[in-house]
C-alpha cells in the first residue's frame, strides 16, 4: 500500500545520504571512475529526493505540484547526463576537485 | 441508534466551514534554516555548464590561473565554495543519527 511506499523511501533517502557520505572519502583515498559515476549517480539521486521533499513542503495544490515535480525530473535529468557527460569526456569530478583546490 | 459515525463527520465539516476559521500559521513560522537549499543549485549549474561551455575544464582552470587572483582571494572563494557543502553536510549528518 502507499503507507509503506512512504516509509521506504524514506529508507531510501536515508541510504543515499549515506551512501554519499562514504563517497566523499573514496573521491579522496581513490580517484577514478568508478567513484565519478557513483557520485553523479548518487549527487542526482540525492538532490532529485531533497528538493522533492522542498516542494512538497513548500508547493501546495494539485496542480503546481505536479508542474513542479515535472521540472524537478527535468532538472535532474539534465543533471546527471551533464555530470556523466563531465566524467566521460572531460576530467571526472574527482580528478577536477583535486584541481581546482590545487589553484 | 442515533447518528452514524459518518453522519457525525458530515455535521462536523459543515459546521467546521461555516464558522470561517482562520487557518493557524504554518509556512509563516517555518524556520527559514533549509539546510537543504544551497548546494543543489551549485550541483545542477555545475552540471549544465559542463554540456554547454565549449572547452574542457583544464582549460577554463588554466584561465582562472592567469588571472594571477592573490592567494587570499582564492582562499576565500574557496572558503566560500566550502562553506554551503560542510554545512549541508554536518547537519545531513545530525539529521542522520
């Protein structure tokens, strides 16, 4: 029923955020892709869930929910192919993290 | 027997309506701390910035380098770019626990 679709993904959310966490030192201790797309794929998943619950919060009504769950799909759609895109043709985020804070 | 429970229910809401009660403040006294809302843009432009600028990061780096910034400007925009994740971060992780 719906009640435990609720529960998991708050599971879910939860598993996530965790799983990111234990990203953060292996982008760290060992740089590559695995890690890069673990990390769009994690990054995007995250952000899609957190700004979700922001709209439910803060989007009231039927109708600018759904269109604001609707850009929110796009938003994070676009998110994740940009950042697959970085990783594949481009250095990767770990590789340009450990760049940029050579500066 | 009386009413039905959903007879009840039907003279409460009329009732509830009729009497044109304000509705107690929610959004207004939210507290405004959403540790959420800071890097989620910074994560998306970063993003569409990579399929939209034309070079390679390298590139856009090695400008940022010539620009000869003093070091205690690139110390406070990195600060500043640190600052919204770590704090995001360590209240993810109080939400956590």
């Amino acid at each position: 029923g719906s009640s435990k679709a609720a529960s998991l993904h708050w599971t879910g959310e939860r598993a996530v955020s965790v799983l990111l966490l234990g990203l953060l030192p292996a982008a760290y201790l060992c740089p590559g892709p695995a890690v890069d797309y673990s990390l769009a794929a994690a990054l995007t998943l995250h952000g899609h869930w957190g700004l979700g619950q922001v709209i439910t919060d803060y989007v009231h009504g039927d109708v600018p929910n759904k269109v604001a769950n609707v850009g929110l799909y796009v938003l994070s759609g676009l998110t994740f192919a940009g950042l697959c895109h970085f990783n594949y043709h481009d250095v990767g985020i770990c590789k340009a993290v450990a760049m940029l804070w050579s500066l | 027997m009386g009413t039905t429970a959903r007879e009840e229910m039907q003279r409460f809401w009329e009732r509830n309506e009729r009497s044109n009660r304000p509705l107690s403040p929610h959004v207004s006294i939210y507290k405004c701390t959403p540790e959420c809302s800071l890097p989620i843009p910074g994560v998306s432009l970063f993003s569409l910035a990579a399929f939209l600028l034309p070079e390679h990061f390298p590139h856009y780096l090695a400008q940022v380098r010539d620009l000869s910034l003093g070091p205690a400007l690139i110390f406070s925009a990195k600060f500043a770019l640190v600052l919204p994740f770590s704090y995001h971060t360590w209240n993810g992780i109080r939400h956590l626990v």
